[in-house]
C-alpha cells in the first residue's frame, strides 16, 4: 500500500508537538477534529479487514470479540487445523466471526501492524517520536451496539476514527499511573467530564488510565487505537545500567554458598564503587542518543526494505549518487595493492583505490557510480559499486534514513 498519504509525522496526529507535550501529554485528553480528513482509508477500511480474516491462518491470540460489555469465549468462533487426525494449530473461523458481529459482537483485531503495511507505518511513527513499541488494534463495532464496558487501559492511546461515527464517554484521568487494565460500573465513576462523538477523521488522544467507553451510532465504526506505553525513568536507568555492566570487569562468578569466602562482601564492595564511577563519569548526551536509538531499534521502527533495496542496486545507473550507508564497516591495511574490509560478517579484499574511495566518504560525501572506482572504465566502477551496494556499505545518497 502507498503510505504517502497516510499521517508522515507525529504533528499530523496532535498538532503543535510542543503544546501537545507541554498540555496534554500524561495529563488530560486532547480531541482534534478532522485532523486525518481525507486519509483515514489509506490506513485500513473495513474492506481489508475481510481480506484479512480471509486469509485462513489468523491466530486467535489477534482477534477479540465483546458483546454486550463482555468479551465472548475464543472457542465460540475459532477452530483446530488438523493434518491426518494430528492437531497443528488453532485458527478463527470467520464465518463464525461474521455471525457474532450479526449479532452485536465488537470485532477487535490486536497488533494490525504485523499484518498491515500501512499500520505497521503508523506504530513505526510512534516508535519513532517516543522510542519504544507502540501497538496499532483496529475496532470494528456494529451500528447501534456498545463496545466494551466503561474501563482503562495501563497505555496511553491514541484514537483514530476511521470509518461510521461512535460515541465517547471519557472520564477524568487519575492523579497516579494505574497498573493494570480494569472495568468499572458507571454509577461508580460518576458523570464524565467528557462526551462527544468521533466522526471519520477525528483523532482522540487518552491519557494512561483514562475511563472510558464507546458505543456505535447509526452505522458500522471502525477506529484504529494505537497504544504506546513510554519508558519510565527506572526502565531506562536499568538499560544504561545493564548497558555498563558489559564491562569485562564484571564478569567473575562469586561464591555465595554458605559460607561465603570471606572476601565476597569486600569484592561486592569494590564492584559496587566501579559501577557507581562508570556512572558518575557517563556522557550522558551520548547515553540518551544510544537509549533513544535502541528503543527505536527494539521496536523495528524504520526497518528497511531490504527487497527493494537489492532490486534497486541491480539496475544501479552510472549517474546515481552514493555514500556511506550507517552500517559498520572495518578497513584492514593494505597488502601493497589491495586491503581487507569487514562488513555484516563478509570479509573481502578489494583494491586500494576502493578502500582509499570509502574512506573519502567516511564525511557523508556522496559520489556518482561511475566515479566511484577512480582509474577505471565506467561500466567497471559502477559493477564495483553495485557489489558494495548489495553489502549495505553503499547507498544511494537520496535514500531515506529515520
């Protein structure tokens, strides 16, 4: 799917990224009419959530249905995939989910990004902005019929109205972080502080532990919630932590037996003060970009299109710009005419003139194919660089990167 259309920046979601931290992040919800007008299809549509159900394999572990405010045993709409009498697997009988949503069922499908382009786009936008997994589930609700009971989610989530229209009663946020999902009655939360209706295009943004609840109006809703739950600091302090703790220092085994040697504690103590220097004498500017960049890494968020990029390189014109891609790459000396390099596990020797050229674009420099081998015909330069592309040490110099 095209993804040129859908959100390209967190801004396209809530505004003004300043106003939206400083306003609204963690402390009360935020609603922006309109703000995806004209694009929410170029996400998802109710069309292609029958492809997907279609598709015969779905694991029930993607697929929830709720009626009446409860959620409906999976037995009732999934079945077990036999070979010869053996059981292989479980697996949603859409027949049978088409019945329950008949019947008022709310069809909720988790984790839509690992199926869907266009979604997995949409949680690498959020993984992005907060460096940490987000998670996209699209909610289909038949027309008239409530979906699930007044409760919170321990994320934050970001509604995205998609198709139809539903109904919102939002609550009150709670002064502390809750740490689990929960119903509630609705004599026991009291009026909402807020209830409005959420039309195609609409995007709703709810604090971590916000009650709430929707209901479908006079047609089938369809909305995508994506779910982010940000890093505390006590999750981050224990990645930098464990990221020092790589030090050869400590890697000795203790002898905690009973009784322990006498010098365990003393040990214990000295290892305990390294630790506390190697973080008294961290850069931590370059440990908040190393935590960024893992969160982001952890999450897939800018994975490449490794397909297209080799397909790309076979059809490398002698005029297409190149230089340096982020992977890591070893430069060995020379033997007197040619050098060793290493990269992504390969190691080949190629000529000085090469190694001498890739040097020269360690400054993010970029070289036409043609030039890149200086000394040589043109047709060689470029199959020489078409090699180094298909590796990864080369890119072409219009190539996007997150």
């Amino acid at each position: 799917m095209d993804t040129s259309t859908t959100p390209q920046g967190f801004e396209d979601l809530v505004g003004d990224r300043q106003v939206f931290f400083q306003e609204y992040f963690n402390r009360k919800p935020l609603l922006r009419r309109g703000a995806l007008d004209g694009r929410t299809r170029d996400l998802v549509s109710v069309r292609q959530l029958d492809d997907i159900i279609a598709l015969e394999t779905v694991s029930p572990a993607y697929l929830r249905i709720a009626k009446d405010g409860r959620g409906v045993p999976g037995k009732a709409y999934t079945r077990t995939v036999t070979d010869r009498g053996a059981a292989l697997t479980e697996t949603v009988v859409a027949e049978q989910v088409y019945e329950l949503f008949r019947s008022g069922g709310t069809v909720t499908w988790n984790a839509l990004n690992h199926v869907l382009p266009a979604a997995r786009h949409l949680a690498d936008l959020f993984a992005h902005t907060f460096a940490c997994p987000s998670e996209v589930v699209a909610f289909l609700t038949p027309a008239g019929k409530d979906g699930y009971a007044p409760h919170h989610d321990p994320v934050d989530v970001y509604v995205l109205q998609i198709e139809g229209t539903k109904d919102w009663r939002i609550w009150e946020p709670p002064p502390g972080r809750r740490a689990d999902k929960a119903s509630h009655r609705p004599e026991d939360l009291g009026p909402p502080a807020i209830e409005t209706t959420l039309r195609a295009g609409d995007v709703l943004y709810l604090p971590y532990g916000t009650p709430h609840a929707a209901a479908a109006k006079d047609q089938v809703s369809l909305h995508l919630s994506v779910t982010v739950e940000p890093r505390r600091w006590r999750d981050l302090l224990a990645d930098t932590v464990q990221h020092l703790l790589q030090d050869p220092g400590f890697d000795g085994y203790p002898h905690l037996a009973d009784p322990a040697t006498p010098d365990t504690a003393a040990t214990l103590g000295a290892l305990t003060a390294r630790l506390a220097a190697l973080l008294t004498g961290a850069d931590t500017a370059a440990e908040t970009d190393r935590l960024r960049e893992t969160g982001r890494a952890r999450a897939g968020a800018g994975r490449p299109r490794e397909f297209e990029r080799l397909a790309s390189a076979d059809v490398l014109a002698p005029a297409a710009l190149l230089r340096r891609s982020p992977v890591p790459l070893e430069i060995g000396p020379s033997d007197g005419a040619r050098s060793a390099l290493l990269v992504n596990g390969h190691r080949l020797n190629v000529p000085d003139a090469v190694a001498d050229a890739l040097r020269g674009l360690q400054d993010g420099r970029a070289v036409a194919a043609a030039r890149f081998f200086p000394g040589v015909d043109e047709a060689r330069s470029v199959h020489v660089a078409q090699g180094l592309t298909r590796l990864g040490v080369l890119e072409t110099a219009d190539r996007t990167r997150s």
